[in-house]
C-alpha cells in the first residue's frame, strides 16, 4: 500500500517495542508483527522471517532463550 509501512519500518517498530518491556506482558497482534517479532527474538534476516508461519489462534511464550508455541486447539476450532 502507498505510504504505508515497510517490512523494515514494523520490525523496528517491533524491536523497539520490545526492548522497552520492564517485565511480564500479554500482547495481541496480527501474525504478521508476530512472524516479524519471532524472527527478531531469534535474530533471522528477512528471508528467514517471511518464511515463519503466521498461524491463527496461536500463543507465542518469549521465555529465556526460547519461544514456547501454544495452541490452537486439535480440531482448530476456538471455543
């Protein structure tokens, strides 16, 4: 979209956001910031970044080192 952000304008605006958490937080966010997010924690290039999935009611636990996938149900179906 003209004049709308660019890939590298969301991760910065990740990245800063990120950095500046003080402690515990829950967020909501598109998959797109998510898969952007991800990519930063583990410090991919935007290749690697575009090619993680942006799964649908999915909860990502940033904990230590690593990234923690919860959900989506079995059946795929949020109740």
């Amino acid at each position: 979209m003209p004049g709308g952000e660019s890939y590298a304008d969301v991760a910065k605006r990740a990245a800063d956001w990120f950095e500046g958490l003080t402690g515990p937080t829950i967020a909501v966010s598109h998959g797109g910031f998510s898969r952007i997010l991800r990519g930063l924690y583990y410090g991919l290039g935007w290749q690697q970044m575009s090619g993680l999935d942006e799964p649908y009611g999915t909860v990502f636990k940033f904990y230590a080192d690593q990234i923690i996938r919860i959900g989506p149900p079995p059946s795929g179906k949020l109740r």
